[in-house]
C-alpha cells in the first residue's frame, strides 16, 4: 500500500480540478476582461499624449488585481494536494518518433542556414540601406531571432545549437586546447547576457545597421575563438549567453529530443523534472532574462523615461543613470528572489539551505520569463513578418517600401494574458516542484509563500510597465 | 508509481546537526520525526516497518486534517479577495 | 531614437499597433498590411509655424533637361508622407503600401532660371517598355530639403527600367515683363531611369533628434537647379513698403509708381511672399489688399498671382497711387494651396491679416 491511495477519500483529483479550473478561468477571465478595456485605451490614450485620467479603471486597481489574480491561483493550486495527480500532469510525456533521419537531416540543414546567413549578416548590415525597417540584418537579427526564434524556443523547441552558426564552425576546426575552468560555472553568460542587453540598449544597434554588423563581427571573433579555446560544449554550455539564453527559454518548450527521439510534454513542465538549474549562477541567469524585459520595458515607458531626465537633472552623466538602474535593479531583482529563498528556509522546517530553495524555485521563473517575452515581443513580431518575409526572400535587394501588418485593437489585451498566462504556469511548476521535494504536503504548500509573493510583485510591475504610455528612451 | 523516479537532490548526512532525524534507507536528515515519518513514507513504502506505516497513517491522518484547515482558510482567502476586489471595482472603476 | 527607422521594439509597436492606427481609418480594422512608413509619427506639440521634423530625407536626381523653354529635373526620394490642403481643408496623404518611391519634378524658366508654380498641369506618365505603369499628377508642394516642387508618390512595378514621361501644362497666370506670351504650350519630356532600391537607400535620412520641433527649417538641398528662392528684397523694384510676416509666411509689400514695366498704366502695387529662413516663395494663396487713404477705402481687391522675370511668382495689381501715409491691408481669403512635407504643413495655414503703411 502507498500513501497515494489515501488521498482518494477527500476529492477525487477530477472533482478538484474542474472545480479548481472553473474558479481559476473565472478569476482570470474577470481579471483580463476588466483589465482589458483599461489596457486597450490606455494604448490609444498614449499615442495621443492625452491625459491618462480617461482610464475605466484606475492604474493601480489594474496592477492590484494583476497580482491578485497570481495570489489566488496560487491558493487554489494549493488545494490540490494529490500527489500523483500533480506528477501526472508534468511527467506526462508522448514519443512523437524516433526520426533519426529526421533529426540529422534538420541538424545539417539548420546549420548550413546558420553559416550561410552570419556572413549574410554582417555583409547586408555594412553594405545594404542604413534603414533599418528593411536592413535585412536588423530585421532579421531582431524581428527574426530576438522576438520570432526565441517565441519558438519556448513555445516549441530550442534549434539553436544546430543552427548557431559559431558552434558549427568551432566544431569543424581543431578545439579544446584549455580546459574550461569548473569553478566559473555559468557566470561569464551572466556576464554576457547582461551586456548584450546593454549594448541593445545604448549603442543603437536597434536603429543602425552597420553598428549591429560591426557588433556581430566582434562577438563571432570572440565566440569562435573561445569555442575554439575550451571546445564548443563547455563554451555554448556556460559561457556563451546566446546559446544559455536559448537553452533555457528551450525548457518551458514542450518538444525536446531524446535518446529515444522527439519526446512532447506539456508546455512548462520540464522546468519540474529536469534539474539544470544548479547553482546560483543559474539563478542568476534566470533572474537576468526576467529582468532584461522588465528593464527595456521601463526604459522605454514615458515615466522610465522622465525618470532617467529627472535623476540626470540633477547632474548625473546619464549613461551612469542607466547603469545604475540597469545593474542595481538586476541586484534588487536577484536580491528580491534570494531574500524570499532565505524566508522560506527560516520559516520552514528543513535542513534545506536559502541557497538550495533558491535553486529548485528558479525554474518557474523561466515561465514568467517566457510569458513577458510573448507580451513584449508577439505584436512586434506579427507586425514585422511582411518584412520579415521580404527581407528574407531577397536578402541582396531590399524592398522600396516596407511593409508591416496592423494589428486590431484588443491584441493589447493578449499581453496582459501572456503575462498573467507565464506566472499561472509559474506558480503550477512551482506546486509541483514543492511537492516533488518535500515529504509533507503542508511543507510543500508553505514552501511557495515567500516565491508566491516575489511573483506576484513581478506581476504586477510588468503589468504596470505595460500598461504605461512609451517613449524613446531619453538621452540614448 | 510515477512520483519515485525523481529522488531528492542529495544532502549529505554530515550537513545536518546531531539532533537531525536521519532516514535509514537514503541518510537524508529532517528536523522533526513527522517530517521524516513522511518521506519515508512516500519515497520508501516498500521498506516501512509496521510500526513505521502505522506512524505514517496517523502522520498523514494529521496532514490531512491540517490541508483541510488550510483549505478552509485559503478559500476564505479566495473569497475575501474575490469580494475586496468586486468592492473594489464598484467604487473605482465603475 | 526616431521612432518609423528604428527596429526597437517599443518604437514599432508605437508607429502602428494598438489603436494608434485605428484613429486613421475605420476600416483598419486590424491585420491589413501597410507602409512601416505609412503615417510616421510626428513631433509632438508642433507649432502652428515652419518647423523641424523629426526625420528629413535628402533626394537624388534621375536628370535634368529642357522642354522648349522649360528646366525640367526628375529628382527622387523615399516614399512619404505628404499634406495637401483643399481650400481651408488639410489632408494627409500617407505613404500607401503599394507606393515605391516618391518623385520630383522641379520646373524652371531656362532663360532666367525663375521657378515656375503651375496652378495645376504637372503630371507624371511611368512607362515600361509600351506598357503604362502608373499615371499620375504631381502636387505643387513645398519642402524644407526639396524647396518648391511637383511631386508624389508613385507605385513601381519592382526594380527595373522605366520612362518618366513628364507633361507640362501651360501656365495660365498672369505674365509681366519679358514673360508676357510665354509659356503658353504644353511640353512632354521623358527620362529613362533605372530603379534599384539600394541606390534609393543611398538616399539619406536625418533624425533630428532633440532639435525637431523647433521654429526653423533644414537647409534646402543645393543640386544645381532652381528651387524656388524668392529674390532678395533688396534686389526687389519699387519702393518697399515693409515686411508683415502672417502664418509664419514673410509678406513683402512694394509699391512701383512707374507700372508700365508690369504691363499696368498706373502704379503697381505688389506682395512678395516667401517662406521664413529658406525663402521659399510661398505660391497658390487667395490674396486680396485694401488701400485706406485718411479713412476713405481707395481699393479693395483680390492681387493676380503672377510670374516676372525679376520679382518672380508674385501677388500684383494696379493701383493709382499710394501716397504717404496711406495704409495697405492683406488679408488672406485662400490659404496657400500647395501640398507640404513635413515641417510646413501647419505653416501658412491660419493667416491673420496685415497692416502696412507707406
């Protein structure tokens, strides 16, 4: 006899859930439906640089019930409470096929399009119009793959080693002649990432396109030649950002390949089973990708933007404005988590370190990460694919006239959903990891209080941010 | 059982204090009985000793009782929220 | 960072999504594609005055040659968008997405190198090979870089070979001077042109970054044609009644005792109107004046648009005398109805009326 067939005499776990479902589409649904109308005008209200005071529904009601509808779901992910229900649903798992063929065929073809396209890169981005609605490296490197290759990763499987074109050459010429040292861990793609996001940020590789070239140059020399250093795995496993950025966003993906072949899951659930978050510099990394989006997004807003001008009024060199916000809101942010990982390990009896909860609670913040990625990124993206579509088609003759779609007016209101949709997927990982580490299922629930409430503040400063009027960034 | 192929990450026995309630069957150390009476009842059913499952059925009796507690509350929680908001709503937004 | 040339995502997003376009058309009702240069947004707060955009494009020339006794140039640039203005009626012409490039014809009197704004009668004809590809007319326009021009935005049918067919109409306006009887008969003159859509990226952009806004205007491009400066007011004949500016236009008052020279018997009383910092002449304006004599109205009448060698495009009539003393008034029934770029567009457009006294 097991423990699980005790929890059969409370509720069947079909009960609960349809009842815990209905009540959560309920909540969220109100939420949205609320919080839509306030979005969409809101958007319309920005553009015209009217006032905002023409809201339905006050700013901070909009962020509160933003996060409420975070702390509700996770009060009723806590009333499930049957084991083998929670581990159903994330160690459910499909083999599609075993396609070996299938696999090395896309594996040659990705990385021949990799290699093919880099130098296609940096040659249209030196020699093609310095306009970069049609550069066709400005498109593709940031309507292609920051907004469309990284919706994919998440949403359905990480390509990127096969097509990341440094990896491909690394592994073609002679490599591994340093070991890569073990104790940096994943540090140097903190460090990477952090300074990617800057250099997009600042230098306007966003709006030049020989900049961007030149930028991609530089990074192909010192990705080729560390690849080539320490050998392509350690390097696009813990230094490069690129690849770390991909491989981690590639694990809320529900298809992955295995020994066995193409294995589907459900969306977000290998961040339960599988344990690559393992130290801090993971944390770190995954807190960076909540952060990047939550920093352009405020810099972008026309408060970011007052703000900057505001403290550089003062007589602060703007530039250093921004890298104290940059670096001391990733601080706050990483602070933030690790405060709510040393709570928990006081408040819960266990033997467990803050450093440990930290660990195994960082995966869901991938999920979060995901859904901010969609709400930033998916118009963005739809909008550009015309564009995209050309530039890609005649790389060597750019459109006289680019094109872009338009967008309705309550595709708005999906970014809300996108958000609140990654933290829901966020707080049901988190459950389930609580629930595969610790023994009793009060601790388990207990455990997420302190990372419950860091969500809901995350929550509700990407909905504020969201909802704000944008502006170019001042000074940049 | 679809819940025992995934292990606890390991702690090693020497990390925890003397006092610390240690599984016999995979040395991982918990700070009350209760605690540890669980997780050998979940992660090594088949190694319960008698007693053991008995303590484990009245340690799982007690958590259950405790969820229900907790559920009553959370709920309250959840209507509380649901009506502070719908009050809230009426007054701000309407 | 200027927002339609930036692949930033905020900056797109701001261009085009999420009601921004919605406020254009109703029938956008969203997932149609359009130019990204559709309707790029504008400086905020602009004033009602000549100012600077927050993007200005430069231009090329496709060529330059004569038609009877016509300059004529071809010139070219990104599609934009454009202001036309019907009677006291703005209207924005975006970019359409089937729009390709946006074309210039500049027009001049070979002989004296004045430029010469047609009321209407400038069109373009796009051929390939036999087949017509786009026809059509081109907006007398004024641009801070292009000066004044005809111009448009038309469809291309890809990159290719194609023939401009300009057509020239005759000018009905009044003609002084040594322009009496000329210009009279319509002129068609062609280019060939390649279009090659990286060497209209060769074209080059601006962003003016925290200048835009600005009571001032960009320079006008220098490429060896007539743009339509109006003549220095020191150079101007007669005697110089002052200088009243009204919508930001800059209005010169003369009066020439000896009218004979303008074709007139008795004295000649002119306005000379241009734009402020690049003096562009300011043309197609409903313009009527009153001459107040010690509290008797001696003249109320709306001045001919005319053309003259050495005064230029210009508003005139025939007056007895004008004494001193005597008070001339402007006032401005027709806002001038030319298209404008960027920067002028809110320019010339409310025209309060002008007092100037001999």
């Amino acid at each position: 006899m097991t423990s699980q067939d005790d929890d059969s005499d409370t509720d069947t776990p079909v009960q609960l859930l349809t009842r815990v479902s209905r009540r959560l589409a309920v909540v969220a649904l109100a939420a949205v439906a609320f919080v839509g109308t306030a979005v969409a005008s809101n958007a319309a209200v920005g553009l015209d640089s009217a006032s905002q005071q023409s809201l339905s529904v006050p700013r901070w009601l909009y962020v509160a019930t933003g996060g409420a509808v975070i702390g509700a779901s996770a009060l009723l992910a806590s009333f499930v409470t049957d084991r083998r229900f929670v581990a159903s649903i994330h160690s459910w798992r499909r083999f599609l096929t075993d396609g070996r063929t299938l696999r090395r065929g896309a594996r040659v073809g990705l990385s021949v399009l990799g290699v093919v396209l880099l130098p296609l890169v940096v040659l249209r981005g030196l020699t093609g119009p310095q306009v970069p609605t049609v550069n066709f490296a400005l498109v593709l490197v940031f309507a292609g793959m920051r907004a469309g290759f990284t919706m994919a990763t998440y949403l359905f499987g990480n390509a990127w080693p096969s097509l990341n074109p440094w990896r491909t050459i690394a592994e073609f010429a002679p490599n591994g002649f340093v070991s890569y040292p073990e104790r940096f861990g994943r540090w140097p793609a903190v460090g990477g990432l952090l300074a990617l996001v800057w250099v997009e940020t600042t230098t306007g590789v966003t709006s030049l396109p020989s900049v961007l070239a030149t930028t991609i140059a530089v990074y192909s020399v010192v990705t080729t030649v560390g690849a080539i250093l320490v050998g392509p795995d350690e390097w696009f496993e813990f230094v490069d950002p690129v690849s770390v950025f991909f491989a981690f966003y590639g694990r809320v993906a529900p298809l992955t390949w295995t020994r066995e072949g193409l294995e589907l899951h459900l969306p977000g659930m290998r961040l339960v089973e599988e344990e690559f978050v393992d130290g801090l510099d993971d944390v770190a990394f995954v807190v960076a990708l909540v952060w990047e989006l939550t920093f352009s997004g405020f810099v972008t807003t026309a408060a970011g933007a007052s703000f900057v001008e505001l403290v550089a009024g003062v007589g602060l060199p703007p530039l250093l404005v921004y890298v104290v916000l940059y670096l001391g809101g990733f601080a706050a942010f990483v602070g933030l988590y690790v405060l709510a990982a040393n709570v928990a390990a006081d408040y819960l009896p266990t033997y467990r370190s803050a450093r440990e909860l930290a660990v195994w609670f960082a995966p869901p913040l991938l999920a979060i990460a995901a859904g901010y990625h969609l709400a930033h990124y998916f118009a963005f993206f739809v909008s550009l694919l015309p564009t995209l579509v050309t530039v890609l088609g005649s790389p060597f003759s750019p459109p006289p006239n680019p094109l872009v779609l338009t967008l309705p007016a309550w595709f708005g209101s999906l970014n809300i959903a996108f958000v609140l949709l990654g933290h829901l997927f966020a707080i049901w990982v988190a459950h389930s990891i609580a629930y595969e580490r610790f023994p009793s299922r009060v601790q388990a629930i207990r455990s997420q209080y302190s990372f419950v409430l860091v969500m809901m503040l995350y929550t509700a400063l990407s909905l504020w941010l969201i909802s704000l009027p944008t502006a170019p960034p001042a000074f940049l | 059982m679809t819940n025992t192929h995934t292990t606890s990450t390991g702690e090693s026995v020497s990390d925890a204090p003397d006092a610390a309630y240690i599984c016999a069957t995979c040395g991982q150390a918990y700070p009350t009985e209760t605690l540890l009476i669980h997780h050998r009842g979940i992660r090594h059913p088949d190694d319960l000793s008698e007693t053991e499952l008995e303590q484990y059925h009245e340690a799982y009796a007690e958590e259950e009782a405790t969820l229900r507690r907790f559920r009553i509350i959370a709920l309250g929680g959840i209507v509380l929220l649901y009506f502070g908001f719908l009050f809230m709503y009426a007054v701000f937004a309407l | 960072m200027t927002q339609p040339y930036s692949v930033s995502r905020r900056s797109v997003l701001r261009t085009l999504a999420l009601g921004g376009v919605g406020s254009l058309a109703g029938c956008l009702g969203g997932f149609e594609t359009q130019s990204a240069w559709r309707d790029p947004p504008l400086v905020e707060n602009r004033p009602n005055a000549v100012y600077l955009p927050a993007i200005t494009e430069g231009m090329k020339m496709y060529g330059r040659k004569t038609a009877g006794p016509y300059g004529v140039a071809l010139t070219y640039s990104y599609p934009h968008r454009f202001w036309t203005l019907t009677g006291a009626e703005r209207t924005k012409t975006p970019v359409r997405s089937q729009d390709s490039i946006h074309l210039m014809v500049s027009l001049w009197d070979e002989k004296t190198g004045t430029v010469l704004p047609l009321d209407a009668g400038v069109a373009i004809e796009i051929t390939r090979g036999d087949e017509l590809v786009t026809q059509e007319v081109a907006y007398p326009m004024l641009s801070q870089q292009m000066g004044f021009h005809y111009g448009a935005n038309y469809a291309l049918d890809g990159e290719g070979e194609y023939t401009a067919t300009v057509r020239v109409g005759g000018v009905s306006l009044n003609r002084t001077g040594s322009f009496a009887g000329r210009f009279e008969r319509a002129e068609r003159v062609a280019f060939d042109f390649t279009f090659d859509t990286d060497d209209l990226y060769d074209v080059d952009i601006r962003r003016l970054g925290d200048r835009q806004g600005t009571r001032d205007a960009i320079a006008p491009m220098e490429m060896g044609f007539p743009i339509g400066r109006a003549p220095d007011t020191d150079s101007l004949p007669g005697q110089h009644l002052g200088s009243q500016t009204s919508g930001d236009a800059v209005f010169d008052t003369f009066v020439v005792e000896d009218g004979s020279r303008f074709g007139v018997e008795q004295s000649y009383l002119y306005v000379s109107a241009r734009t402020p910092y690049n003096q562009i002449i300011v043309p197609m304006m409903g313009l009527d004046a009153t001459l107040t004599r010690d509290g008797e109205q001696l003249l109320d009448r709306t001045l001919a648009r005319t053309l003259d060698p050495t005064v230029g495009y210009h508003y005139g009539t025939p007056v007895d005398t004008v004494e001193s003393g005597d008070v001339v008034e402007l006032s401005v029934d027709v806002a001038p109805q030319v298209a404008r770029h960027d920067g002028y567009e809110t320019a010339f457009f409310e025209m309060p009326p002008m007092r100037f006294r001999s």
